[in-house]
C-alpha cells in the first residue's frame, strides 16, 4: 500500500502525546458532527434514533480525562458501514452484533498509533465484552488479512475477532459522514445502530474514564 493511497494518521508518538493532539482536532470533529451531512447510507432513514438522545445526554459529562476527545452526536444519525469480511472471510455488517452497544474502531497495521491503542481495545473488551457490548475493530489492511491476523497474534490480542475491510470502504464512509480526518477512529453506537459520540485518535480505552462512558452508554447503573 503506498503512502499516498493512506487514511490520514496521526505521527509514531505514545499514547499520552498523542492524546493531545486528539484533544486538538476534536473542535473540528464536532462541526462535523454538529452539521447536515449526507453520508450514512440507505439505511439511516430507516432507523428512529430518537431514544438515544437520552443516553447521548448521560455520556456528555463523561468525555474526560482519558476520553476527553469524545464528541457526542447530535444528530442522532444511524450509523451505516458497507459489508466488510468477517473472522470466517465471509461478508458481515454491523447487524451482526444488533442489540449490543458497539464500539466501532477502524484501524491498519501500518499505523502507530492504531498497533499501540490496540491492547486497550483488547482490554476493554475482556472487561466489559459481552451481550450488551462489543468491541467492533475492522483493520483497513489492503490485500489478504495475513498481515493484521499476524499481528494480532505476535500482539496476544485475543479477544478481538479480525474484521477487515480491504476496500477502505469503512473509511470511506465515516470520512464522507464528517466523523473522521484519519486514524484510528472510534464510533459508539447503540443496539440499533444510532451514533452516540465519536473519538478520532487513539485513547486508553481500558483507563476508568473509557470504562465509566461505556457502561453509562451500556445504561449499567441507570
């Protein structure tokens, strides 16, 4: 894949000097999110996102510390990806995993940024995968998926089933909707697929800050 064919991504820094750099970009993020934009597909009609409002206005005050790039979405769009391959190579969406609030991060093996945030998503999905939630990773990787499966098993990423979108249609999609300038991205959705907020950058997604908005966006404790 050459360089100029890439998502824009951000610099080989750590996790905490990235984040910085997230907290930048992220006023740029919300206009996006604030504004009209035609990009979720044929499926967002379809959908009644109105009921998310409420769990929007629960996760506002959570964006912070270790999620302070969190931007919540105001809207109330459904959230629509083309079909990617699933862990059996065959094609799936996001409707595999309806009923469960997803966090939806696209990323590739040739960026930093994504490989070092990588353990956090798997740690986050131990924690509090389950019936109610799922960590969605879809690698953008062109070509066949040996190189991402390879790296997740020399990485012992092994709660993360490999989702990969050679097309970079996935990319494509969140770019064209407003939610993206580069990778990686995060989207939280709900059970039926309504977007609850957006980070675009890495984060530790297994620090008590990420865990605290997951489980509001889940309602644990509500």
């Amino acid at each position: 894949m050459t360089e100029e064919r890439r998502p824009g991504y951000f610099p080989s820094l750590k996790l905490v000097a990235i984040a910085a750099v997230a907290g930048v970009i992220a006023g740029g993020v919300a206009v996006y999110m604030r504004g009209t934009v035609d990009g979720n597909g044929p499926a967002s009609a379809a959908v009644d996102c109105s009921a998310a409002r409420d769990t929007i206005t629960r996760l506002e005050p959570l964006a912070k510390g270790q999620v302070a790039a969190f931007i919540t979405e105001k809207q109330g769009r459904n959230l629509f990806l083309p079909p990617f391959k699933g862990p059996d190579g065959k094609d799936m969406t996001l409707d595999a995993y309806a009923g469960r609030v997803q966090l939806v991060n696209l990323w590739a093996t040739w960026c930093v940024p994504c490989r070092e945030e990588m353990p956090a998503l798997n740690a986050l999905q131990k924690d509090l995968g389950g019936d109610r939630f799922q960590v969605t990773a879809i690698n953008l990787d062109t070509g066949d998926a040996e190189k991402p499966r390879d790296f997740l098993a020399e990485e012992k990423i092994d709660a993360l089933p490999l989702h990969h979108d050679a097309t970079l249609s996935s990319f494509n999609q969140l770019k064209k909707a407003g939610l993206t300038i580069g990778l990686p991205v995060s989207v939280l959705v709900d059970g039926k697929g309504c977007m609850l907020g957006a980070l675009s950058g890495p984060a530790a997604w297994e620090s008590d800050d990420a865990k605290a908005l997951i489980k509001a966006a889940v309602g644990e404790g509500v």
